[in-house]
C-alpha cells in the first residue's frame, strides 16, 4: 500500500466542480485523479459469486400512493451501478453513466460503516479496552476539545455532542470551514483540524456529524499503529478476497477522510456486506465478532438517539441505518446522493447501489428499502 502524492497525479482544483450536475458521475469513478489517496490491494485468491442474472426492473411497489417500477427508481436516483446478490448469487448486475464492472464508486458516507467494522476489529484484538471508555483515554490531545467527556460509543453513536453544523446551504456551516482549512492552502492537517471542534450540547444525543467519524479513524491508527487504510487492506480486504484494488482519499499530510472517500467496485462492496450479513463470519472464519456485528445494527431504543422526524423511517446505531421495525436483521450503509449497501440477513440477501441523486440527501432512501424488499419478495 502507498500514499499517492509525489507524483502529484491528482488535480485539486478540480473539487470545486466535482458535484456540478455535468462533472458529477465522472467525479465519483475518478477520485484518484482528483485527491491523494492510499491504496487497498486486493488479494491474488478472489472470492467470486456465482450468477443467475433475472429482469427485475420490471418489479412494481408503492410508495407513497403511486406504484412504480425498480427501473422507475434507477432512473429517478440517477443510478450508476446495481447489484443484487442473494445466497451468494448476482440475480442482477447493472451500470449507467459510464460506469462498468471495473469502475470504482466513491462511497460517500457508506465508509462510516466500513470504518464502524475496523472499530470492532480493534475491540476484538485487545487494542481498545471498551466502547465506555472516554475517548481522551486513547487520544489525549482532545482534552479541552469539544470532544473531552465523550466516550468512544458516544462517537460511534453520532451523539458526541461537537457542535458541527453540516448543513451545505449555511454559508457559515463548519462544514465549509472544514473544506477550507484542509483542502486550501493552508492545508491544516484534519487530525490537528478536529481539536479546534467545541462543544455543542452534553454528550447522549444524536445529531448527525460526519466528523465524529474521523475521531474513529484517529482512534484506529492510534491504538492499532497503522493508518485505516492498511488495517482495512489487512482485516477485510485480503480475507474477504476482494476482486479489485480499492483506494481512500486522504488529506494532503495523508491522513484519511474517514467519513467518505473510500472507492471500490459494487462487488467488492457486496462482499462487505456479505460478512454483515453473516455476523461477521466469512466461510468459517470470524473476522469480525458476531457480538460487534449485532452491537453496530441492533438499536437501543432510546429517544434520543433516534433521527429528527423527518427521518425517522430509520434509527442510528454504530454508523450503521437501522429501519426501526427490523429487530437488527435489516440495516443500511447509505451515503448521500444515493449510496447504499442495503443487507436483509432473514431474507439471505445484499444490494448494492450507487448513484449522483440530484436530491443529494438521501430523500430517496425510505422508497429505496420499499423497492429493495418488494425484490426480495419477488426472488422468494
């Protein structure tokens, strides 16, 4: 694995047009050639899932009084990619936009689940003790940060209580602050950028921060001694015998954004999926302990911890969407403009799609689960 930065290979200036309407789909399968990265090799043993490819867009379900069909869904998410993979078989496998079988799909915030699984591995290896420990315990230089009193599920569970506004159309929101100091020339270092973050509210209730995340992150390289990119090589992709390379996108001081940036191929992420499906086994070998499994996609049931009503189709558990009615055998990875790696464990079950959904923030997500069980249904 090798941080891609001296050849200067990628195009910065090029962020300040990736999410335009013309630019976007191109964007999502071309990261490398616009951010540094850290590369993920694959293994040379690949797992390969069988194929039975069936017409399922022709499926129809109703949302909302109106009965549409799964190509009708594809189309109006702006799909790039499809799959849907039941009892380790491909039932179907589709790309738009100029994407293929080879293309990389950035994630978007699906990495939250990713880096969710290598918090459970360094729990599961002894390198951090337990998820009530106050995360200064591990990283010190938080204390006094709006992070100091949080313990690690506090941050796994989003309720960490930072005051990060991630509203895109505030021109004052931390989040353009964020994009500022890290990406400009300053180029301050996002593990130096998240000590500067106050405090909002008393850590316990949720609120929606993508940089929660990247304290998970700080946390996996601190307690493991390698960056979350090479315990992700290491831990999953070897095992799971990913067929492609994949890279994360990092800062320019190659630190990963951990909330977003990871880029792999639909299948390769199915076989992520695939190892949540199977709490955490794959063919026989636990790589992640079933107990972290049902801890990330089981809810608590508390209130407070539950999105604002305009989402509340789904809960929030550890960086996993949960839908509130599935009792921990149905969860979502879900990224914005329509990223998803949707796992029915009851129904043996794992769909993957990607996609530039001009609506960006997931509005689409609740008619998604609706379409994606009405296809389960039909392949019963």
């Amino acid at each position: 694995m090798n941080l891609n930065t001296a050849d200067k290979q990628y195009d910065l200036t090029k962020l300040a047009t990736m999410l335009d309407e013309e630019h976007i789909a191109w964007s999502f399968r071309n990261m490398n050639k616009i951010m540094p990265k850290h590369d993920i090799k694959a293994p040379e043993h690949k797992f390969v899932f069988k194929k039975n490819e069936q017409p399922l867009n022709e499926i129809h379900y109703e949302h909302n009084g109106l009965i549409s069909t799964v190509a009708d869904y594809l189309q109006k998410v702006l799909a790039t990619g499809f799959l849907v993979i039941k009892d380790d078989t491909i039932m179907t496998e589709q790309y738009f936009n100029g994407y293929q079988e080879q293309s990389t799909a950035m994630s978007m915030s699906v990495a939250k689940s990713i880096v969710s699984a290598l918090i459970g591995i360094a729990f599961d290896e002894g390198a951090m003790n337990d998820v009530h420990d106050p995360v200064t315990s591990y990283l010190p230089e938080l204390i006094g940060s709006g992070y100091d009193g949080a313990s690690v599920k506090d941050i796994l569970q989003m309720s960490s209580g930072v005051r990060f506004n991630e509203d895109y159309s505030d021109k004052d929101a931390e989040i353009h602050t964020f994009l500022i100091d890290v990406f400009s020339e300053k180029a301050v270092p996002i593990t130096e950028y998240v000590q500067k973050l106050t405090r909002l509210q008393p850590p316990g209730k949720f609120e929606y921060k993508s940089v929660d995340t990247q304290i998970l992150c700080m946390l996996i390289a601190r307690t493991t001694g390698m960056n979350a990119a090479a315990y992700l090589e290491e831990k999953i992709w070897q095992p799971l015998g990913m067929e492609y390379d994949a890279y994360w996108n990092t800062d320019l001081h190659g630190n990963e954004i951990a909330f977003t940036f990871i880029n792999s191929t639909l299948r390769d992420y199915a076989k992520f999926g695939r190892l949540y499906l199977h709490n955490g086994d794959w063919n026989g070998r636990q790589v992640i302990s079933e107990k972290w499994v049902k801890e990330s996609v089981t809810l608590d049931g508390r209130a407070d911890l539950l999105p604002e009503a305009a989402d509340d189709f789904f809960g929030y558990q550890y960086q996993w969407w949960v839908p509130q009615n599935s009792n921990g055998s149905e969860f979502m990875a879900r990224g914005i403009y329509g990223q998803h790696i949707y796992v029915n464990q009851k129904e043996r079950t794992v769909i993957v799609k990607t996609g530039v959904d001009p609506t960006i923030f997931n509005v689409h997500d609740y008619e998604a689960v609706i379409a994606y069980r009405a296809i389960i249904d039909h392949l019963k």
